[in-house]
C-alpha cells in the first residue's frame, strides 16, 4: 500500500511508501500497512484519534492519513478504508461518489445509512420493528410524537395522542450542532408551546438515574453505564409545572460504573439481549460504528427502552478504545482477503 506523499499537510499523521505484505498465523496475507483516511470534525478529531490510539496503531501497521477538504478525494490516498463523521450534502455526493468507483475501499459508514441517524423519528423506527421475545429481555421505543409545525396546536395534539407527562423535547433533527442536543423536560403539555419545532415529544421513562452506552464497533460490543435523569415522581409532576431545559448530564465523560447504585437499578442488560440486539441494527441500519443509548424502566428488570442511537460517538471515552478500534481495523482487512478466490 502506498501513499504517494502528496498528503503532506500540517494534519498528516503519517506517510507510507512501500508495499509490504506478511503471512501471519491465520494463513492470509496481512498488509504491513493500512492506510485510513480520515475526515472528521474537530472536535471528534480531538476525542477520537488521541495519542494513545495513533501510538498503538502505528505498532500494529494502521496509519491515520488526514483527507484534504481542499482537494479532489480521487487525488488523495490510496486509501484501504475511509472513516468520516462530516456533515453537509456535498460530503455526502463526494463520499458516495468515491465509494462506486473505488469498491476496493471501505467507506466508514456509508453517507446514506448515517442519515437515517440524523432524525430522532427515523433513529428508532428499526428498534420499534424488532422483535427480541426469546431474549431475555425486551426492548422498546417510548411512545413518541413529531411535531413539525404550529406550537400552539402542541398541547391538543398532545392531549389527542395520549402521550403520558412529563415528556422530554428534543430537536427532530440531529446535525452535531449543540442546538440539535439542547433538550427540554416539560411537566405539562400547555408549556410545550414555548418550544420552537420541529421537534420529537418522548414519554419520559423512570430509569433509576442510569443510563447504558452501548458501544458497537463491527462486532464488538462495549457497555458502560453513566448518570442520568433522575425519576420523575406523581408529587413531583402534580407539583411542577413547565418546561425546564436539562443539561447534556449522559454524555459527561464521567463513568457510573464504579458508583454505589441499587443493584437492581445498576446491573447490566443481559449480554445475549445486547447481541442480538446490536447484531440486528447493524443489520437494519447498516452501520458499523454507533451507539445506543438505552434504559431499564425503573422497577422492572428486563424492560428495556432505546431512547437514542448515535453514529460514531464518543469513542474516546470508552476505556480501552484504541484495541477495540485497532482490532476492528484489522479484521476488516482479513475479511477482504478471506473473501478472495485463492489463486
Ligand atoms: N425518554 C426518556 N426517558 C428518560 N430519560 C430520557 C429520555 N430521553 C432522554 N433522556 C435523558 O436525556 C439524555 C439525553 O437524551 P438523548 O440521548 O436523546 O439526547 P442526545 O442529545 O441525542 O444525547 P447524546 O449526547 O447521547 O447524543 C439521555 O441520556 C437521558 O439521560
Ligand atoms: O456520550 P456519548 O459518547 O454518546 O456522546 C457523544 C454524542 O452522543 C455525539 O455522538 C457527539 O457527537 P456529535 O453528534 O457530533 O455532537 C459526541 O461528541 P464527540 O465530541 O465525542 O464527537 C459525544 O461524545
Ligand atoms: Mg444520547
Ligand atoms: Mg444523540
């Protein structure tokens, strides 16, 4: 594999020049070098390639190539994969474009999966088809309503579908903005007209205060458990009125997974619900890098609601990252080969 130096900008981690391939224990023949072109915000380029994934990845042969914006992509690489997490139209032309005529580069993920993910309606309409029963568990959508237009029909619309208060208002859309995160608990449904659409109306489910991130990367499944809302008593909903905006308290870099919590509130979803789980939105969403954020409704032990699906999150956070992510990389390439008619 070889990249042919003219990537050479101030972002560019790493510069490979030779085409070299080893016979590795499994028999294939493993690429010294896999070249990842990579097209993120800043802010992800921040909280995902942080040295120590660079650092192991080098070791084992992986090299982060940073994509010019500024340049025809067809100039650029060549690349074995191409990871992004950008938004805008002409990304999404330039990607899918690049994806038809180089079949031979894996394109992390493609442009018209990830949309579906920038709706909070579309999000969840794969959860709300699966059927988990034989499971050990199950796991649903909160009863939702989309609101496009006219705030001041909110409350009879809200009335009229039966929704339960309190309910949590978030954006319909989903564009990485801190507008499209900017969420809202409102107590009673004549304060929703406050709120600007479009906008998804979500029951709110009493969970215990306790949220599970659902990490997917290919195959593997990360999970880990962070602070959430806490529950939402009758006296507190007879008492309360309004709606009350919330802070992004999940996405806090902070981990619940060594707090005193009730054991019941705190224990894991069972690991054969998560993978069928994961197995079937890969399926369904065709993604392979995402999150699901997902909750135990409170006094129950296995009913379970997904009430947020992410595309490439917040890796960094998760302990451990860099292996997970290398070995993914990696495997994508064996896969390659095995699908190879031998010679
Ligand atoms: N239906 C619900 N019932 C109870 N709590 C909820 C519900 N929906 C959201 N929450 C709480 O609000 C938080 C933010 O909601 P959500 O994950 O949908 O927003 P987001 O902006 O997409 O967050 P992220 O940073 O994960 O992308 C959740 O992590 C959870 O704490
Ligand atoms: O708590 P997590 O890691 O899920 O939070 C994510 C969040 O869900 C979004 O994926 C953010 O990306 P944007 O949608 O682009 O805002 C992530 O931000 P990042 O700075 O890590 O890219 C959050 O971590
Ligand atoms: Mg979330
Ligand atoms: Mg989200």
């Amino acid at each position: 594999m070889r990249l042919d130096g003219e990537n050479s900008g101030e972002e560019q981690e790493e510069q490979v020049n030779s085409v070299a391939y080893s016979i590795c224990g499994d028999g294939f023949p493993h690429p010294q070098e896999l070249v990842v072109g990579y097209a993120l915000t800043s802010k992800k380029k921040k909280s995902f390639l942080q040295p120590q994934l660079i650092g192991l990845a080098r070791n084992r042969g992986i090299f982060f190539v940073a994509i010019d914006l500024n340049r025809p992509l067809a100039e650029q690489g060549p690349f074995d994969v191409i990871l992004h997490k950008l938004s805008g139209k002409d990304w999404c032309e330039i990607i899918e474009d690049y994806g038809q005529k180089h079949p031979e580069v894996t394109i992390l993920d493609p442009p018209d999966a990830i949309e579906l993910l920038h709706n909070r309606q579309s999000m969840l309409q794969d959860v709300v088809a699966l059927n988990l029963s034989d499971c050990h568990g199950k796991v649903g959508v909160p009863q939702q309503l989309v609101v496009t237009k006219d705030p001041s029909s909110v409350p009879y619309e809200v009335a009229k579908s039966g929704l339960k208060l309190p309910v949590v208002a978030k954006p319909l859309v989903v564009d990485g903005s801190a507008k499209s995160h900017e969420l809202f608990l409102a107590y009673d449904e004549f304060s929703l007209s406050e709120l600007e659409p479009p906008l998804v109306l979500q029951e709110f489910v009493n969970h215990g205060g306790l949220l599970f991130k659902i990490f997917i990367v290919g195959e593997a499944i990360k999970v880990v458990r962070r602070f959430s809302l806490p529950n939402v008593s009758k006296r507190d909903l007879s008492k309360v009125a309004g709606v009350f905006r919330f802070p992004r308290v999940s996405c806090a870099a902070a981990s619940a997974d060594d707090a005193d919590l009730d054991p019941s509130t705190a224990e894991l979803p069972p690991r054969s619900l998560l993978e069928r789980l994961a197995r079937e939105l890969r399926h369904r969403l065709g993604l392979r890098l995402f999150n699901i954020d997902m909750i135990r409704q409170h006094g129950t032990k296995d009913v379970f609601y997904v009430i947020d699906i992410n595309y490439f999150p917040g890796y960094g956070k998760v302990p451990g990252y860099e292996h997970i992510f290398t070995d993914f990389l990696l495997s994508l390439v064996q896969s390659k080969y095995k699908k190879r008619p031998v010679a």
